[in-house]
C-alpha cells in the first residue's frame, strides 16, 4: 500500500529461487538487479524457468522489494 497513491516504478530481486531461474527477456538475472515496472515489468519481460525435469505445478520462492515513482525507496 502506498499511502500518497504514487505508481510502482522499481522492482529489486532480493533472493532468487533455489531450483529454476528468473530471466529478463530470456537472460538469468541475480540477486539485487532492479528492474523498471514500464519496460520490463509490464511488458511482460521477466519470466520464471523452471529446471529441466522438473514436473511440479509449484514454483519455487523468491523476494523482491518495489520502490514507488515518488519516494524510489525500496519496501519488501
């Protein structure tokens, strides 16, 4: 929630998941890669692989933090 109504604008990766990868626009990403909302996020770039063989309907856990357009401070 953010209290003055300001658009998300960044998103941080703060851990990656144990099994699979996250990737921009097809590249693996690490921990602390920030991300804009517009560009990537919206336009449907980062995506979640998972390992070859792996036949589980869950995907693996990972954190990230957004920052809003106004204050750019990161929150998980």
């Amino acid at each position: 929630s953010d209290p003055e109504g300001d658009a998300a604008a960044t998103l941080k990766i703060t851990s990656l998941p144990a099994s699979g990868e996250i990737r921009n626009n097809g590249v693996a990403i690490s921990v602390n890669d920030e991300f804009d909302f517009v560009t990537v996020i919206d336009a449907g770039l980062l995506t979640y692989h998972p390992d070859a063989g792996n036949t589980s309907a869950h995907a693996p856990d990972f954190t990230f933090e957004i920052a809003d357009a106004g204050s750019g401070t990161f929150v998980p």
